[in-house]
C-alpha cells in the first residue's frame, strides 16, 4: 500500500469513496465540491486501486488550536481493507503536512452517536476538546 497526495486522476474514484461515506448526501454533489471543499487530500492505493482518502481544509478556528488549523473534513477506507493500518497511514500523511506547513494542531470531529468514529480517534491519539450541540432555525 502507498498513500500519496491526491490528483486530478483519483477524481471519480474519490467522489466514489466520499459518496460511500456520505450516503444521505447527493453524489453528484460531493463530486462537483471536490475540487473547492478539500484543501489537501491524500489517497492510499493497494494494487493499483484507491482504497482509502483522507482530506483536509483549513479552518480559521479549530476547537484546542490557537489559530487556524487543519481539520479532517472526511476519511474513508474501504471495508475490505479496514483494521489493516490504512486509516492510521493517511493520517500520518495528513500530520506530516500539517507539521511541514507549521501547524502545531490537527482537528477533527465526530457526531456524537457515532462509537466507531470515537474510538478510531482516541486511539490515533486525538483527546476531546469540546462538545457542542449544533443548532439551526428556518427563517425562509
């Protein structure tokens, strides 16, 4: 397995795999945002095939960071190739870039009911910060 930065070739296969993360969400809309939504985006591969991708943006406040910070905005291995080290590679990646461009902190987030996405976390070596409750009003 290689995780490299991800490029314009990896396009349909990561609009694939951020439909498979994001399912409630329109395909063709995560992958018309690909290219604005993601900052930096790195990709494993295994026999030739993306099998995982990781992106980041940077925002001007991260819950823990003194200033603006990447964050984890999605990460998706597929289900074949879970519990083998991929998620743990690109994060590495992530971290790795983060660092060489000088940031001190790296966000990221999980819904609350979501036990899977808590437990990677804190065994990556991610310690909650906050929790919040996110609220929203029509006004139309």
């Amino acid at each position: 397995m290689i995780v490299r930065p991800a490029g314009p070739d990896d396009r349909e296969a990561w609009a694939a795999m951020r439909a498979r993360l994001w399912p409630e969400e329109d395909p063709e809309a995560l992958a018309e945002e690909l290219p604005d939504a993601v900052e930096i985006g790195f990709v494993a591969e295994a026999e030739g095939r993306p099998v995982g991708f990781i992106e980041l943006a940077v925002r001007n406040y991260a819950e823990g960071a003194n200033g603006p910070a990447p964050y984890v905005e999605g990460i998706w291995v597929e289900p074949d190739r879970r519990r083998r080290g991929v998620a743990r590679a690109l994060l590495a990646a992530a971290e790795e870039w983060a660092r060489r461009e000088g940031y001190g902190h790296l966000g990221s987030d999980a819904l609350l009911d979501n036990e899977a996405s808590d437990a990677w976390h804190r065994a990556a070596g991610f310690a909650e910060v906050e929790r919040l409750v996110v609220f929203g009003k029509r006004i139309d």
